[in-house]
C-alpha cells in the first residue's frame, strides 16, 4: 500500500490541538477507529496493568495468595492464569516483588497473552519466535509446552537480546536458545517449524496509552517502512512453516498499512487460510480506496477504550502446503 494522505479536517484539527497528537495521525484514525474521541480519552487515562501467572514456578492459587496480602487486588480475566491487577493499596511496585524476581509471573498486557493462546501451542514442538525480546511472548510459548520441546527465540538488538536472556532465565524456561541475528535470514537455519509468532517491529501506534512521545513526531513513511519490513518478515516465516503449521502475526499498531494490507499481501502470494480469532473485533476490508480481501474479517482488533488493553492486531494463518 503506498502511502495515503488525509486532507485535515474541522474535526482532526480540533482533536490533535486538544489531546495533543499529530493531525494525520487523528485524521487517520478517523478512518478507521470506532468512537475516535473516547479513545484519546482512554488513553489520557493510566494504563490497565496485567499479570500472567508463570505455571512453570507455581499456581494461579498459591500467587494469589502471596500477592493479595501485599495490597494488590487481582481479577480473572478471559484468560486462565492472566490477571488484571490493581496497584492502588499494594506495598510495592509489581515490578520489585520477591515473587516478580523469583519468575513467578510476567508483567504482559492481555492481548499479547492472547497472541499466543491462539496459536494453538502444543508440547514437544518446534515453535520460531521471530521478534522475541524481551521474552513476554517466549516464555509464555515455553509455559504451554512445559518447557518440552524446542523454541528459537531471535533477537537482532544487542541490548535486547540481554533483557531476552534475564527473563528466560527469571522464568525457568529451559526448552530456548537465542539467535542474535535479523528473522528475516531464519531459512539459513535449515529449520522447519509447526508454529511461529511474528509479533512484528512496528510504528507503536498502540502504545500510546504508555509513551506518549509516539504521539507527535513521526511521518506516514514511517508506518510505510514497517509495512515494507513486516512482509519481509512475514515471507522469510512462511518459507521455514511446515505445511499445516501455524503462523501467529501480530503488532501493537493501529495502522492498516501494517495490519490488513500486509496480510492482504501475504494472501496474494501464498497458499494460506485465515483462521478465526475468538477475541477483540473484526478486522477491516477496507482502508480509503484499498479494499481487503474479506477473508481478512477473521482477523481482529483491540483498541484501548473497547477492550481496557493497549492496541493490538492478531491474525492467525495455515499454511496449506
């Protein structure tokens, strides 16, 4: 998709001067996003945190009930073992507990616990994560396969890689070895895998809620770069997937041009199947002029002031063969 340009607007302007946005950033999301204003709203709001429980250490039940006396409050969500946690009467940051560093749980926002519910992980597999740091993701893989199995986590950031080996390890994961080096060369490994996550780099439009400085600065050719190398990605993981296996895509973005059209254009060029997603709201089929192909409903959505989460996009593919 080539980069798009929105004519500013009464509207656009009035919302980027009062929230404090880039106008082509909220003329954009005009486009696209139910309820615009409730969600720069929400998003003026402090951030929903959630926990994951790591089973590979203890049960939902025994951290409970170590955390609750410390003053935090926590709620089910749709996830086992994923909590939405309140900090408000706790004695210390959720990040500096005695069970945080012992690897009793992960800090994780829901919708990249549900990035890897959906991918159907199963023990004793063969699982590529392509853009694993700091190692959320990773280690949730690791949990569902009870540390059976193998997983290749890749990392091509120095520093990354080094948050990437400080959660494997918190974690106890034992089933992971770590690649610094560009996903984009993962056919070199002479690997074939039956799941793989591409929690795609991106623009961070979804992340907002938490760095506000993403809100001005940037350009449309950014977006257009991180589509350019989202397919590239995307293409370099279908080459390595065993036919019948299973690629989970996914961003922390907004934005169609890394979303919908560059799975449109993974469609176009592979023998795949968009399989649905039991969660958030249906992708788009179309964006301005370009229109999607309709397969791309069973893709979805999460924004903010619908779902209490950051923005995510999650869509789920076969390959055939």
């Amino acid at each position: 998709m080539k980069t798009l340009t929105f004519v500013p607007t009464q509207r656009s302007l009035r919302l980027a001067a009062k929230y404090g946005y880039d106008e082509w950033i909220v003329n954009r999301f005009l486009q696209f996003v139910p309820n615009v204003e409730k969600l720069m709203e929400t998003m003026q709001e402090p951030v929903q945190k959630y926990i994951r429980t790591n089973t590979l250490k203890i049960t939902s039940e025994q951290l409970v009930a170590r955390l609750v006396p410390k003053g935090f409050e926590l709620k089910k969500t749709v996830l086992a073992n994923v909590f939405e946690i309140s900090t408000t009467n706790a004695q210390v940051s959720i990040g500096a507990t005695t069970e945080y560093l012992l690897g009793h749980y992960y800090i994780q926002d829901i919708t990249s616990c549900i990035a890897v519910e959906v991918l159907d992980i199963q023990p004793n597999q063969t699982v590529l994560d392509m853009a694993s740091a700091p190692g959320g993701k990773t280690t949730f893989i690791a949990q569902k396969m009870n540390n059976t199995g193998s997983i290749i986590a890749m990392e091509p950031n120095p520093r990354r890689t080094r948050s990437l080996s400080f959660n494997i390890a918190r974690c106890g994961v034992m089933n992971t070895l770590i690649y610094q080096m560009d996903a984009t060369e993962c056919p070199c490994l002479n690997i074939s895998f039956d799941r793989i996550l591409l929690d795609a780099p991106c623009s961070g439009e979804g992340v907002m809620w938490k760095d506000a400085s993403r809100r001005t600065g940037r350009t449309p050719d950014d977006v257009s770069e991180c589509s350019l190398v989202q397919k590239k990605l995307f293409e370099s993981a279908l080459r390595v997937l065993k036919p019948s296996g299973l690629i989970l895509y996914s961003t922390c973005s907004f934005a169609p041009e890394e979303n919908e059209s560059v799975v449109n254009s993974i469609l176009k060029k592979f023998d795949v199947e968009v399989e649905p997603i039991p969660f958030g709201i249906e992708g788009l089929t179309r964006f301005d002029k370009t229109v999607f192909d309709e397969r791309l409903r069973r893709t979805v959505r999460f924004y903010p002031h619908i779902h209490n989460s950051t923005g995510f996009y999650i869509a789920k593919l076969r390959k055939k063969n």
